[in-house]
C-alpha cells in the first residue's frame, strides 16, 4: 500500500541551506523574532511543519536575508522540522515528512504534556511557547501531488474570515483536521471560537514545483500587510497591483480515515476533482465500499501514499459562505 501511484514529481526548486538561521535570536534553534517600538499583535509565520514542503522555508529564508521588520507589534519566522528537512533525500523525497512521527497531528495538551516522546513532538514542546504567544499565525504547506493551492481555515468562523482577509489562494476550505492528530492550525486557542486570535495553513501547491515559493511568499505578505506588521509600501512593492482572483469556498463533511492495509480508490482521483453523482463509488477499504455522499463532491488532497489511520481524502461541497 505504500508504493507511490505514478512517477515521482520533478524537483524543480533548490533547497536553501538555513545553517545561518540556526542561532535564532531569541534561544531557541532556527527561531527569529523582532520587536517593534510600536504596539501590535504577535504574529507568527511558520515553515518546515514538513520536512519535504521547501516553499515556505524558501520565502521565509528571502524575507530575512531581505531584513523585513515590523512596524508594529512583534513578527517571529520559525523553521520548524529542520531535522526532518535535513535529512531530505531526492532519491525517496516523502520519506523526510518527518523524523518519527507527523509534527502536525501532536498539537492538543493531552499529546504535548503526555509522556510520549519522538524527535517531532520533542521540537513540538521546544516551539510550544512561541506558539502560546502567538496572536496570530499561518503556516505554510505544501503537497505531494499538484493541486490548485488552499486555504485551510478551519471549523470556526475567525479562520474563515483570516482566509478572506487575506484573499489567496483562490480556494478556502472549512474542515476540522484528521483523525490522527490535531493540527497546529486547530491548538488551543486558535480553534476556541470565543477568542479572537487565529491561524491559517496554505497548501501553496506541490511540494517541489516551481510556482509553490511564490505562492508562499505572497501569501505571506498578505498576510502580514492584513495584520498592519510590515509598512504598508513593503508588501505593496512585493506583490504589484493586481488584485487576487475571487475567492470559493469548500465547506468538508467527511474526512475519509485509512482503516485496512487494502485501501484502494476506485478511480483516478486528483486534488478539488468533482465527482457528479451521489453514490459513485469511490475506494475500495478491505471489505468496505466507500461511495460519495451527494451529488458534486469535491475531492480534497487525496493522498498519493495511502497509510492506516490517515487520511485518504476529504470530502466537501462548494458553499456561498
């Protein structure tokens, strides 16, 4: 079950060497903050929550050889996994996701203060205190196979409205995360619907195609221009004046978790595919027949290396939200 479907996707991008980030500047490894004179909220962008997804190291590695500082409140790049984006082979790219276990499924207080440890959770824990500081935070993703770029904004209406806000990529999606674990995008406070601090994940296309860094970086200083943390004339000099494409929304109702070693899909699937029909079947899962819940179901990041207890795809419908 774990042979990929297809060739592997070119390696189009090169990978920066972020040695000259390992000190940090605020004692932890590959951590940089700036403080501003100005007061304003403590805004995080994040990298490397996967080993293998370069594009957001690649934007952040930019913007601080760029010196970008805030104008107001405080701005904290984190390269996150840089053992995992160490240990990155081109000849096995998806083997370095991760050291030992998923960093993006340890974020919820029973995991992080549990007794269990790996190589991931323990760099969960050391970030832990950046993150609790944090007002607002995107991280930035990318995926094994080529997709439209996404906006994952969560189950709560503040994720959705960061999303807009922002205004890319073109497609948002509403969901509550995976069966395995709970995502940094859902801890705490980001996912309680009562408290106004939130997180966006992009998914800025396929892990190593050329166009996911600009993605990234433009996702990036939209989001820090929507925050009002960078001068104004920084992110307008970046990103020209074109204004971003409409924005559709996905709202998900099924998240189709992984159960046997023979899970197959039944057809050829691809990311924000629309399969027509109610009931069309979509994988096979042992003995399981899964079929679509209703008519226009959109296919979302359906993986390429299906695994037991992860997600096979999810399931949504375009809404007017």
């Amino acid at each position: 079950m774990d042979a990929e479907v297809g060739p592997l996707p070119a390696i189009e991008v090169d990978f920066p060497d972020l040695g000259r980030h390992r000190s940090g500047n605020r004692g932890i490894p590959y951590v940089w903050s700036f403080e501003a004179r100005a007061p304003g909220p403590h805004v995080v962008v994040q990298a490397l929550t996967h080993g293998n997804e370069v594009c957001g190291a690649i934007a952040i590695d930019r913007l601080l050889g760029e010196g970008v500082r805030p104008s107001r409140g405080t701005l904290t790049f984190v390269f996150a996994n840089v053992d995992a984006y160490g240990a990155f082979d081109p000849s096995d790219p998806y083997a370095s996701r991760c050291v030992d276990e998923d960093f993006n499924r340890v974020w919820s207080a029973d995991v992080l203060d549990g007794p269990r440890r790996s190589a991931d959770l323990l760099r969960a824990r050391e970030l832990r205190p950046v993150v609790d500081r944090a007002d607002w935070l995107l991280d930035l993703h990318s995926m094994t196979d080529p997709c439209p770029p996404l906006a994952l904004a969560g189950r709560r209406a503040k994720g959705h409205a960061l999303a807009r806000a922002v205004g890319v990529p073109a497609t948002i999606v509403i969901d509550g995360g995976h069966a395995a674990g709970r995502r940094l995008r859902d801890y705490a406070h980001f996912d309680e619907p009562d408290d106004p601090r939130a997180a966006l994940l992009v998914e800025c296309g396929q892990h190593w195609e050329r166009a996911a860094p600009a993605v990234a970086r433009e996702a990036t200083l939209r989001f820090l221009d929507h925050l009002g943390v960078v001068d104004p004339g920084f992110a307008a000099e970046h990103l020209g004046t074109a204004p971003p494409v409409p924005q559709r929304t996905i709202e998900v109702t099924d998240a189709v978790t992984i159960r046997t070693e023979r899970f197959d899909f039944a057809l050829p699937v691809h990311g924000l595919m629309v399969v027509p029909r109610a009931g069309t079947l979509l994988a096979q899962d042992g003995d399981t027949r899964l079929v679509t819940p209703y008519d226009g179901c959109v296919l979302i990041m359906p993986t390429r290396r299906p695994r037991v207890g992860e997600t096979a795809v999810r399931l949504g419908r375009y809404i007017a939200r």
